[in-house]
C-alpha cells in the first residue's frame, strides 16, 4: 500500500532532523511532493514535535526529581569511571615514559661508549700509521744508500775488470816479451857429437 503524502513529508523530515534542521526545499525533496504540500505537512510536523515537548514538561515533579536522581547517579559512575580509566591510562603512560627515558639513556650511553672507543681505535690507528710511515721512510732511506751503495761497488767492479784486464794484457805481453827475451839469449842447440 502506497503512502500517502503527509506519511512521506512525515517521514522525510524525521530521518532529516537526525542530521540537521528539515527545510521544506530539503522535505520536498526527500519525499517527492509539491512545495505546498511539504509547507503544509512539514509545519503540522514541527507543531506535533513542540507539542511533545510540551508534554514532557508536564511531567510530573516527582517523576522528574527521580529521572535527575538517576541522572546525578549516572553522571556520578560515569565520573568515577572515567577517573579510574583516566588514572589507569595516565600510570601506563608514566611507566611507557619512564621505561623510553631509561631505554634513551642506555642508548645515550652506548653511543658514548662507543663513541669513545672508536676515538680510542682511532688514535690507536693514527700512532700506528705514524710509526708505519716512520718506518717506511727509514726502508726508503736505507733502500737508497742500499741503491748507492750498490752502484758504488758497480763501479768498483767495474773498475776492478778493467784494472784485471788491464792486468792480464800486461802480463800477456810481458809474457811474450819474456819469451822472447829468452828466446833470444838462449843459444841454439848444438847436434851432438859422435866420439
């Protein structure tokens, strides 16, 4: 069965009032309908509404001071409530606090720690290549009075083959002068005689 047109405008401007205000343009809209028509039956809407409100306040005192009673109860739990939860929230927070500073304050210490052995390993490092350094300039010292040297006795030997040469060609020829010199004074061989 079809609704009629104030169950429309009706309906149209209750599900609109949980979000906002209804407006005839907003009701007509929703529900379909002319313009006077959602005038109309959205204005009987609004009176049914305040008319209800009127009624509440009619409520009778009694009633009323038993609804702020159970009110005041209400709140009062609630507050109690939300004070636990907030005190039970706010110490999870104080030790999450207390254990990162003490979690940053172990990190802090490491870092120095570290921090200063790697100054320790680097000064280490830095007298070590010192010394190093030290020592291959001293090997690169000796390694060119080693080359001196070596080119002196070079030289030396040099020299030495060229005085043995010298030497041997003088006793070459001294040799073949002697020879020549004997040859020279010795007297021919005389044949031998036959007695």
């Amino acid at each position: 069965m079809a609704q009629s047109v104030k169950d429309r405008v009706y309906a149209a401007a209750e599900q609109i009032s949980v979000e906002r205000r209804p407006t005839v343009s907003t009701v007509r809209s929703a529900a379909g309908v002319s313009n006077a028509d959602a005038t109309r039956y959205l204005k009987e809407w609004a009176e049914e509404k305040a008319a209800v409100g009127g009624q509440v306040a009619a409520t009778p005192p009694a009633l009323l001071e038993q609804a702020t009673r159970l009110a005041g109860a209400c709140w009062a739990e609630a507050s109690t409530l939300a004070g636990e939860r907030h005190a039970a929230v706010e110490a999870v927070w104080v030790q999450e606090r207390k254990d990162k500073d003490t979690e940053i304050s172990e990190l802090v210490a490491d870092l120095d720690k570290t921090t200063a052995e790697e100054d320790t390993v680097a000064a280490k490092a830095a007298v070590r290549i010192t010394d190093l350094e030290q020592q291959l300039a001293n090997l690169g010292a000796e390694l060119q009075d080693a080359r001196t040297a070596e080119q002196a006795a070079v030289g030396q030997v040099q020299a030495a083959a060229t005085q043995l040469a010298a030497a041997e060609a003088r006793n070459t020829t001294l040799s073949q002068a002697h020879e020549a010199l004997l040859e020279r004074i010795t007297p021919p061989a005389q044949p031998a005689h036959d007695e």
